[in-house]
C-alpha cells in the first residue's frame, strides 16, 4: 500500500489522514492527487461513459511530474487502491 511509503513528506501524510473518511469518493481522489502531485484534477463520469467508468484529467504535461519523480505508474497505484474496485477509469494529461 502506498499511503506511507517513503515518498511522502509529512505535510502530505498529515493532508492525506485528514481526508481518509472520504476515501472511494471522487472527493477524497481529488484530494489525493491533489496533495500527491501538486494539481488538482477534474475527475469527470458522464453518459456517454459505460457505466462505472471515470477520467481523470491532470491539468500538467506527464514530463512535469517526472521531474518530480512522480510516474504514471505511481498516480495509477494511488488511484487502483482507494477507487471502488467495481470501477474502471482513464488516466489523462492535459497542458
């Protein structure tokens, strides 16, 4: 599990704590991302989606974030561990 690697500093622990009771909401995603990578996405399900299907857009170019060390990979990790597990969604960068 991801909430207490090494990678994050005190200031994010703390952050994401506070919003643990929200956790499978878009609302406590939102957080989450938003304390992970400094941005906050749109998390967005609309009908022309199948049904429990979500995209979520990060208002940063993916090179941005590697520069701070944070992949693709590890958005990802945080988002299959605290969506509901009947859900599916896309993972997208916006400049």
């Amino acid at each position: 599990m991801v909430w207490f690697s090494g990678e994050w500093d005190g200031r994010q622990r703390r952050a994401l704590l506070a919003h643990y009771p929200w956790r499978g909401t878009r609302r406590g995603l939102r957080r989450l991302l938003e304390v992970y990578t400094g941005h906050s996405p749109q998390i967005a399900d609309g009908l022309e989606s199948p049904l429990f299907h979500f995209q979520v857009l990060l208002p940063v170019p993916e090179e941005e974030l590697k520069d701070k060390e944070i992949t693709r990979a590890s958005i990802e990790r945080l988002i299959d561990e605290t969506k509901p597990v009947h859900t599916t969604y896309r993972l997208d960068f916006v400049a």
